[in-house]
C-alpha cells in the first residue's frame, strides 16, 4: 500500500510538473490551507494527491482539481467568523427552547445553508450525507457507540444482579451526610480517570442510588460527574486524554509535553478546588440554589422533567453483593487499560508509556468493555444471580437507556461535520496567529480561544488538534512561555467542553445522571464560567511572571486563593 502511495505520488508530480504552465497552482511544496485566510480544501476525488486510478488502473490526472490537489471551497462562507454560526444558534436554541434534539438538528441544517449557500438540495444532501450519515458512518464514533450500549448493558445487569443496591445498603452504613455521598461521588471520580465517558456512565450508575437517598439533587450529581471527567482526565498522564494530546503535538514530545503541563492546567485544577470547596461549604449559586433546595426541602430531585421517568428497574433488594458491583467494574477497568495498550502497539513491542501514548481510544474501550461484558455474564451465571434468558435480557434494556444519549451525540458529531466543513478551525487559527505579537498575553488569550472554540464545536480534542501546533511555532519549547501556552490551550479546551451543551462529555453526564440534558447544562454554567474567569485572571498573571523572568507556577497558588476567596463570598451571599 505505501509503495503505491509512493508511485501515485511520484505520477503526481510529475503531471504537475507537465500543466504547470495550464493550471493555476501555488509552489508544489506549499500547502494552500496553511495560508491565512485560506479558502482551499483538499480535493475530495483525490484526496491532495493530484491524480486518480482510472477504469483500467492507471494513473490519471484528477479532473476535479486539475492536478492540483486541492480545491477552493463551494462555500462563500468558508474560513469566516460565519462558520461559527451554526454551532451557535444550536446553543441558543437549546437554551432558551430547553429541549436539545430540535435545536442540534436546527444548527446542523444552518450548516448545511452556508455551505450549500443557501441552495435547497445541497442543504438537504449535506446535512445528511456529509452529516448525519457521515457521522455514523466513522470508525472512531461507531467504536464509541458500541462501548456506550455495552457499558449500559453491563450497567444494567450489575443493577438487575443487585449489585447496585447491595452497594446502596453498604453506603448507607458508611455515608450519613448529603457531604459524605458528594464527596464519594468526587472520589469515585477521580479514581475513574481512564477516560472521561467511562467517568461518567460508571459514576453515575454508582452513586446514583446513594445522592437520591440524601436528597442530592440529579442536576447536582451531574456536575459533580462533568467536573471529575474531562478535568482529571487532562491531569492524569495515564488516560486517553494523554494519549490525544500526546498524538496532536509535533516531534514526538507528546507524554513529556503533557506532564510538564499539568503543573499549569488552571482550569482543571481549579474546578477540583471549587468542586470540593461547593460541598464542603454547603454553598450552591445560580440555577442550581433552586434545584437543590427542592431537593432538600420538597424531595424533588428533578425540579423539571425527568427523561428517564419510564425506566424501571425490578430488582430484588435483598440480593445480591457489593463484590457484584465492584468485581465488574474493576475488571471493565482493566480491560479498558489493556484495550487501550493493545490499540497503541505495546503487543508489538513498545513499552506501556509509549504504547498508552498512541492508543485509539474507540478500539481500547470497545475492545476492553467487550470483554468487561462477557466477564459480567459469566461472572452472573456461576453466581447464579440471574438466569440466562434474564442476562441475555439486559442487552437490549442496556441499549434502550443509552438511546437518549446516543442520539445527541449523533446530533453533536454532525454538527460538527458542519463546522469542519465551513473551515471554523481555519479562522480560528488565523486568529491565533494575528495575537502572536502580544507574547505576554498570549495565555489568556489562548485559553479564551480555546474555550469558544471548544464551546461552539463540542470538542475538545478538536481543539488540540488546531491550537497545539499552533503554539509549538509560535514558540521554541525552551521559551517559559510555552509550556503556559499550551496547558492554556488544554484548559480552554476542556473549559469549553465542560460548558457547551453539544459536547459529547457533557452529554454522558447527563446520561450518567438521568438528568435532563438542558438542566445540566443551564446549572452546570455558572459554577464553569465562574472557574474560567479565576482561570483567565491566573494566566495573565502567569504570563507577566513568566515575561519577567519568574517562575509561572507562582500564579497557581494565588488562584487557588482566589477561587477559596470567591466560594467564602458566595457563601455570605447565599447567607
């Protein structure tokens, strides 16, 4: 395959070389969408390489591009501040109509608009075909759909066998307090740091039972879940969040890269701060004041709509073991670790840190929850927990819960072939590129960019992916500044991710929580948006400090104090 990939090439320069003087091309080296305020695509027929196989085998130059390979985009809306509408009205709608599909879907044809400009068959074509369809027709988001309907099939048979209650029993001898059951979710969330959607799917089924008896609020328990996902995760160099960073940054320095920048991971760091600092203190502000008070004071843990009201569970409490709850997840945790190391090499000889480094998330977790799963059945039938017919039951019961979610996910994934599609990460890079000249503000500057970008797109790996580069030439990696920069990027990222209603994170929070999805999001924003901005503060600091010639990381100890500062205030507030 590489030597035809070799050939094709050489064909290719060649025929460029012959119609240089009939085609209208740049230098063959350069790459038109590099350029500032590009407006090129690759070439959909052959995909960059100038030529295509024609009926009979041959080398052809490609007609569509001219040899070339690339195209400019049919779009009149491509790389302008226009592609970042579609994301947007998706946002505003779900917002202010509280109903999430309609408005996911809304945007997704917005996108289809601009980039048919306006034609009516193209919108419907590519709304469709490049969205929807392409979406579920991607490896990586079958891989990840897969592992949701066999971690809630697995969710259900650990519920079914009465490992969940027999854990409900175990907690309630042990946690007595409203604190207690939140700290435990916090802890079980931190200790669950592989990758942020088994985070959140396993946390929830968990400690669902245990917040409800202590008349935590579901909304509450899905932030608590959204705050111990995607934050630790960006701190704990052994997850899938490593291995995405760590395959987004140039020269091979990934795992290093993304150690050195955990120290700086404002953000993160914060958001476990103010978590903590929220339940310790018993102090709740905004949206979500109101819906723990009816919690606590009327035993409405919902206050609103419950979208899983019509799931039932018959389950004999008087059966089953903690060790049925426990036993599973540790395995599916393992097996999860060892899928994850298979996808990245390490049977084929690397070692672990490298093999981790360059897992493929989707395989590594289909693969290991594939096999949690089959431990689980086998696990329940020498138990006798449940009966075969009964086991085999629980799959499609599995599936059923995770539907809500997987088809906002399909929805968010579509909408974000949309903004690709209009070149969003294009005009976001260029704007990147025009602040390179105010190097000392620079962090913040970054971190804001991060965190709209990731806030419109519902990705914040997609973020890496388009500001870590970035920076790495913006920058030598000798230059303090750097490494502020890039753990900036990482903490808009995920700031981004954890307050943007289309992110697939805060999606399987919701899901996790049986929480209703626009609740989450509407009490989940200002606790994010109050992080971000002692997070903005702290980088600007720390980007004076690192000019200066001091040590950045002075800046984290005085947010850490900010952040305790801003939770006593609130907490006199709310007195």
């Amino acid at each position: 395959m590489r030597r035809t990939k070799t050939r094709l090439g050489i064909i290719a320069l060649l025929v460029m070389m012959m119609f240089a003087l009939t085609t209208t091309a740049f230098a063959a080296s350069e790459d038109p969408t590099e350029i500032s305020n590009t407006k090129y695509i690759e070439c959909p027929d052959c995909g960059t390489l100038g030529v295509v196989l024609s009926d009979v085998g041959e080398a052809v130059t490609c007609d569509t591009c001219e040899g070339y390979g690339y195209i400019k985009s049919p779009s009149n809306f491509y790389n302008t501040i226009w592609s970042l509408l579609p994301p947007v009205i998706a946002i505003a709608l779900a917002l202010i109509t509280k109903e999430v599909y309609s408005s996911l879907f809304i945007g997704i044809l917005m996108g289809g608009l601009l980039y048919s400009n306006f034609s009516f068959e193209g919108t419907v074509l590519h709304a469709f075909n490049d969205g929807i369809v392409a979406s579920l027709s991607d490896g990586y988001n079958v891989g990840i759909l897969i592992f949701l309907v066999i971690l809630g099939a697995i969710v259900c048979l650990m519920n079914k066998a009465g490992g969940s209650a027999a854990f409900g029993r175990w907690a309630q001898k042990n946690i007595h307090s409203r604190v207690g059951a939140q700290l435990s979710s916090i802890l079980l969330g931190c200790l669950i740091f592989i990758d942020d959607y088994f985070n959140c799917l396993t946390v929830g089924s968990v400690m669902r039972p245990i917040t409800d008896k202590h008349n935590v609020s579901r909304a509450k328990l899905a932030y608590l879940i959204d705050a111990t996902a995607a934050p630790v995760c960006i701190i704990a160099p052994i997850s899938s969040w490593a291995a995405a960073v760590a395959a987004f940054a140039e020269d091979g320095q990934g795992l290093n890269l993304f150690i050195r920048a955990i120290p700086y991971n404002f953000y993160a760091l914060f958001t476990i701060v103010m978590m903590v600092g929220l339940v310790v203190l018993n102090v709740d502000f905004g949206p979500m004041a109101k819906f723990e008070k009816n919690a606590v004071e009327k035993g409405d843990l919902f206050s609103g709509s419950n979208p899983y009201a019509t799931m039932t569970d018959d389950v004999d409490e008087s059966k089953g073991s903690v060790l049925d709850l426990v036993l599973p997840i540790v395995v599916l945790v393992v097996a999860c670790v060892i899928g994850m190391i298979y996808s990245g090499g390490f049977f084929d000889g690397d070692d672990f840190i490298t093999a981790f480094s360059n897992s493929d998330a989707s395989v590594g977790l289909m693969l290991g929850s594939a096999f949690g799963l089959v431990f689980a059945i086998i696990y329940y039938l020498i138990r006798r927990s449940m009966s075969f017919r009964d086991i085999m039951g629980c799959i499609p019961e599995g599936f059923k819960a995770m539907v809500p979610a997987i088809m906002i996910l399909t929805f968010a994934w579509s909408l974000k072939g949309m903004t690709d599609s209009l070149g969003a990460k294009f005009f976001v890079r260029d704007f990147v590129r025009t602040a390179s000249g105010i190097q000392v503000l620079l962090p913040v500057i970054v971190f804001v960019v991060g965190c709209l970008l990731a806030f419109a797109t519902g990705t914040s790996w997609g973020t890496f992916g388009i500001l870590i580069p970035i920076v790495q030439n913006v920058f030598s990696m000798d230059n303090p500044l750097a490494i502020i920069c890039i753990s900036a990027c990482m903490a808009g990222a995920v700031c981004g991710d954890h307050c943007s209603p289309i992110s697939d994170t805060t999606i399987m929070a919701s899901a996790g929580a049986q929480c209703d999805h626009v609740n989450h999001v509407s009490t989940q924003l200002p606790y994010a948006i109050s992080c971000a901005v002692i997070t903005g503060v702290t980088y600007l600091i720390a980007g004076v400090l690192a000019f200066a010639g001091a040590p950045g990381l002075i800046a984290l100890p005085i947010g850490v104090a900010l952040m305790i500062g801003f939770l006593f205030l609130m907490k006199k507030r709310s007195a």
